[in-house]
C-alpha cells in the first residue's frame, strides 16, 4: 500500500486523528511555551538590565530615599517611616516620610522607565539588625551599566545633601557600623572651652593631617593620626571630639572595649570598617583591662565582660592588617594606667591634657553664659579670680553646672554664692 494511502486511511481513523491531533498540539503549546521562557529569558540578558541593592549594602539607604522621591508622589501604595527632630525652641518636630511599600513600582528617570521592586523575607532575617530580609531590584532597558551608576552617584549625594550640617554617631552593631538615633546639630566648637591654644592646636593638626595624604604615601608612612586627651573626669573631652567632628564635618564613631563579646578579631575588622570621613572614638581605655579597678573583688566582677586584649588592640592600631586614612582618639581618666606600649608614638602621635579650669577658661566660659551684662569683661575676671582664689580645683562640667543653677541671678550672688560650685 502506497504511503500516502496510508497516512490518508490513518487520517480518516476517528481514534487515531483525536490522538494525534491532541498530542500535537500540547507539543505545540509547550514548544511555544519552551521558546516564549527562552526567547524571554535571551531577551532580557541582551536587552534589559538589573541591579539589585541588598539592606546590607551601605547603598540600601541612599537608593531608598532616591526612589522615595522619584515613586512616592505617584505611588498609591506607600509605607511610613516617622521621624523627630529636637528644634531650636525647645519643641520636637515630627516628620512623616513616605517611602514605596513593597511590591512593584514604575518610575521614570533620564526619559527611561525603571521597574522598581521592593521585596521583604519573612524567613529570612539579617542576623546583624534583627529585622527581615529586604532588597531593591531596578530593571532597566537597554545595556548601559553607566545608568546605574549615575542613580548610585545620585542617591549618594541626596543622601549627603539630606544629613548636611549634621553630625551622625555610629556604634558597633555585630560587625557593622550602624548610625546611632538621629542624626544630631553640631556643636560649634568655640562652645567648648579649654584651656589657651589647646583646641586650635588640636584642630590644626587634624587639619593638616586631612590634607597631606600623598606626604604619608611618598614617605612610607602610614596614613592615620592618633589622639590620646587625659585629665580628670568632667573636664571636655569627649565634647570636644564631638564639637571637633561637627567642625570638620566628620561623623563619629564610638567603641566601648568594655562592651560583652567584643574580640581582637571583631576589634580589628570594626577599625578597618570604619565609615568613611569620620572620627573612631576609644573612651576611658583605661577601663578596658580592669586598670581603673584597684580592689580585686571589684576587678573580678569585670573579668570575662570583654575578650579583648592589649595585643589585640595595640595590633587593630597599627597592626599588619590596621586600615589606613583613620584619625582615632582615645579618652582616659588615669593616663598612668595605661602601658606605654599603648600610648607610644605610632599609636599615638598626639597627647593633650584636659585639665581642671584654668582662670582664662572660667573667664570665656562666663562670657559665653551671661552674653546680655554690659560690664562682661569685668565681671568675667572678677568671678574668676574668686574661683581661682579658693585653692580648690573645679571642672568645666562643675562651672556650667553652676552656671544653669544661677543663670537668673545677680552678678553679686553668682560671685557670693560660687562656693557652691562644687555641690553642682
């Protein structure tokens, strides 16, 4: 029998025809379906573009608030987040801010459109903030990677425009740096007052050491600054390290050695992890080892808060693996305590001491207090003279102290009545 008699006769089968006629066209659908995920999939690797922003990365923020302002407005589907502000009249001021929620947004940007898509993992949490999981994933068409980079760029300086004038204050979360509350007003640094020339010639070295990093480079050296203020507690100097990095446009990042888990290791990748453009704070060192406790029961009951050690932190200073570009400072009460391997000159660089009030300090301090008295200048030496007379050595946070008590009285009482000074 001729083939094509065959394939007639297999045509006219009732049975055979709804068979095969079935099985072709599910194989036609699913060689459609098979060549639509492909050519799909082929479409989007030649033709669109992805960039995904983890909540890990420090770009997270940024590109949060840049969406917020190209989607927010259009969006219906929008999440909160509440912040507040300590204002310059006493009154907290609180600011709603909108962001895209999750879920799928569209914005236009460059004449471009951008998927936005904002997802969150309920499963999955980021063991360092103890929040879920969330990402940003922008899709664009086209294959220009620069467009990614001009939305990172822009984010970046929106971000910095948004904490302009603002000093940020970051603490140690697991291995990260994470700001700490609200970014804070600066305060000048002419409202600390130390004694003469100490500030000015701590804020010119800084100065200087800011501005000749190639000097460090071409001679081999490394290129960080270390700051060691000692002196009795209450006298400024940690205000002055925040006052200095609110000049100077720095945030500041604090680490507590004493902190319960903290390790050489976690130690040493915190200092090289440090934020950009900012001061790492090392406060009352001497605590760190149980130095300031003299009673042995006393230092016992520190024994295993901390699992740092010196070797540990003289190596996070200027070990083989220390970052470079980093301007530290180190605070302490009792700078006897401290080993002198700690404190020498390539760890340190720079030692001041913060002491008791001088008689020019109490003078300025006066003078910024009671701005409105006509006779200023004199009353300034007069009540300064008084305090320096007594023999009795008095901090700077003992004198503003004094000074809030009797900010609404006389000159006659605050000069009678200075004795109570030291009950402030």
């Amino acid at each position: 029998m001729p083939l094509a008699d065959l394939l007639s006769t297999l045509g006219d089968n009732p049975y055979f025809g709804a068979g095969f006629g079935l099985f072709g066209l599910g194989l036609g659908a699913a060689v459609l379906r098979k060549g639509a995920s492909a050519g799909l999939v082929l479409f989007r690797r030649n033709f669109m573009m992805t960039l995904e922003v983890p909540c890990r990365d420090k770009s997270y923020q940024w590109v949060l608030l840049w969406v917020t302002q190209k989607a927010a407005r259009r969006t219906q589907h929008l999440s909160v987040e509440t912040t507040f502000e300590q204002m310059d009249t006493g009154r907290v001021n609180t600011t709603y801010h909108f962001l895209p929620s999750i879920g799928v947004h569209l914005i236009k940007y460059r004449e471009k459109y951008i998927q936005v898509t904002r997802t969150r993992e309920q499963q999955s949490l980021d063991l360092h903030a103890g929040v879920p999981w969330e990402n940003v994933v922008l899709t664009a068409f086209g294959t220009n990677k620069s467009l990614f980079t001009d939305i990172l760029e822009e984010a970046r300086q929106m971000a910095l425009k948004a904490m302009e004038g603002r000093t940020i204050v970051y603490t140690a979360l697991g291995s990260e740096w994470r700001p700490f509350g609200h970014p804070q007003k600066p305060r000048p640094l002419s409202s600390v007052v130390l004694d003469d020339n100490v500030s000015e010639r701590i804020l010119k070295d800084v100065q200087k050491f800011i501005c000749k990093p190639y000097w460090y480079i071409e001679r081999g050296i490394p290129y960080r600054r270390g700051y060691l203020l000692h002196g009795p507690p209450g006298c400024g100097k940690t205000s002055f390290i925040k006052a200095l990095a609110g000049e100077l446009q720095y945030g500041v990042c604090l680490l507590n050695l004493s902190e319960r888990g903290l390790t050489d290791d976690r130690l040493n990748y915190l200092m090289s992890a440090a934020p950009q453009s900012t001061i790492i704070l090392l406060e009352d060192v001497d605590a760190a080892f149980g130095g300031r406790h003299e009673s042995k029961q006393v230092s016992a009951a520190y024994d295993g808060l901390s699992r740092v050690t010196l070797s540990g932190l003289l190596n996070a200073l200027d070990g083989a693996a220390s970052s470079e570009a980093r301007i530290l400072f180190m605070t302490t009460n009792y700078i006897d305590r401290l080993d002198a391997a700690l404190i020498r000159p390539g760890r340190v660089d720079v030692k001041e001491y913060i002491g008791h009030c001088s008689q020019s300090q109490i003078e300025r301090m006066y003078k910024r207090f009671f701005l409105e008295n006509n006779d200023n200048e004199q009353q300034a030496t007069e009540f300064a003279e008084t305090v320096i007379k007594t023999g009795k050595p008095v901090s700077a946070a003992q004198i503003q102290g004094y000074f809030m008590l009797v900010e609404d009285c006389s000159h006659n009482d605050i000069v009678k009545n200075h004795q109570s000074i030291w009950e402030s």
